[in-house]
C-alpha cells in the first residue's frame, strides 16, 4: 500500500507539468504521470506495479485532494440516448474500493501443483496495448499474473484460474448505478478514474494558462509567479484587470 499522507494536490505548477507531460499519452501512462507528479517521492515504476485497485484508491485520494470531495460523471442513457450528469462521493467509492479488495495474490494447490496468482498492474494492461485479438491479449495478461510450478500452459486458463482471476480483480472495475431522469432506466456506468480525472485537469490547466495570460497582459509577471499564486489571489488581481 502506497502512503497518500504525502500526496501533493496538483495545483499550479504541478497542475501545468501534469498536464504537459500527459498530453500525448495513453490514458493508462496517464494515469501514472498524475500519480507521480503528485507523489514526488515515488516512482513510475513503483506506480505500475501497482494492483489496479490500489492505484485507483490513490487517484480518488489524488482528486479529492485537487478537485473536491464529489466527482462528476455525465454520459448519455443507453435506452433513450438523453445526458445527464450527477456526483458521487470520492471518500464512498475509495471506501468501496477497500472493502472490496482482497490480497494482491492468492496462491493454491490444485493436481499436485502449485499456483501463485497475482493483482492485474497497470504494467500488466500496457503491455497488451499493441495486441490486436482480444483473446490473445487475455491470454498475455493471464500469463503475465500466473505462475504454476511445475509448468504447464494447458492449466493456465482452467476454470478455477479464471474464477480467482474474476474474483482478484473485481475491485479493480470501478461502477456506479443511476436512474436516468429522462425514462427512468437503470444504468449501470463504468467509472474509469484515469480518464475523469484526466479530463478535470486538462480543463483545470486550460483554465489556468488563460488566468496567467490575462495577468501576465496586464501586469508583465512570470508564468511561474503568477501559477504559484493562490486560486484565491490570481482571482483577485483578475477582478482588479478587468
């Protein structure tokens, strides 16, 4: 388990490094520039080999930390195709989240061999990435987490390695379950932590260089002194230069 204790909220400078470096990134690579940015004291990667559950309790941690304790989830309604948005609680998901989570491995004895299984790591997905059969991708990411001794690829994929695969890795897909207000369907959306907290702060950091632009045309100041400002402050001199 990773210590949040020490977690820096992106804001300012981090903020803008966060988001620079991250642009042209994959979302799973993503997902670990924002841990790291915020994390100084530990590294990439330390952050891939992560469990996938483990590192989606610290971005919750990491946006509740930077954004405020409610996240906002929007999509369209699968039945009647109308948008909606609403907020969930960070603290009740990152609870869900370590209810849910079991040991980072497991291991057994099944026909006179030996099994150790472990957690799927964001290491593990990103090696898949250039897999184009989804069969085969699977079957990379099961061997990645599989070790059975003595060896035997045909037991790799046996129902009981699948059923303790499931259930390892069932903390690590994050949902929440909504009625839509348009025709009262029940919806079921998979809340990816990477992406939502990604897209908050592309906005945050869009929001940010157009406040340093504005106080920068007006007063000639730094980028860097005017991201170091409180929120609270460039608000201030914004209201003043305007």
């Amino acid at each position: 388990m990773q210590d949040s204790k020490t977690m820096r909220p992106l804001a300012g400078e981090l903020l803008l490094a966060a988001w620079e470096d991250g642009a042209s990134e994959h979302d799973l690579r993503r997902a670990l520039t924002m841990l790291a940015t915020a994390l100084p004291d530990t590294g990439r990667e330390q952050l891939g080999a992560l469990p996938i559950a483990e590192r989606n309790r610290l971005l919750l941690r990491l946006h509740e930390l930077t954004f405020g304790p409610l996240i906002r989830v929007f999509g369209p309604c699968s039945t009647c195709r109308a948008h909606f948005e609403f907020a969930v609680s960070a603290a009740e998901m990152t609870a869900r989240v370590a209810g849910q989570s079991p040991a980072d491995h497991v291991t057994w004895r099944e026909e006179g061999r030996q099994y150790r299984l472990r957690a799927v790591t964001t290491d593990d997905l990103l090696a898949t990435l250039g897999v184009p059969e989804a069969s085969v991708a699977q079957d990379l990411l099961l061997a990645r987490c599989l070790e059975v001794s003595p060896a035997d690829s045909r037991r790799a994929a046996s129902p009981a390695v699948l059923q303790r695969f499931e259930q390892l890795n069932a903390a690590s897909e994050l949902s929440c379950s909504i009625h839509c207000p348009g025709c009262s369907s029940r919806e079921l959306l998979d809340l990816d932590m990477a992406r939502f907290l990604w897209m908050e702060v592309g906005s945050a950091a869009r929001r940010l260089l157009g406040e340093i632009h504005q106080l920068a045309s007006a007063y000639g100041w730094s980028e860097r002194a005017i991201a170091e400002m409180s929120a609270g402050r460039r608000g201030a001199y914004l209201e003043l230069s305007a």
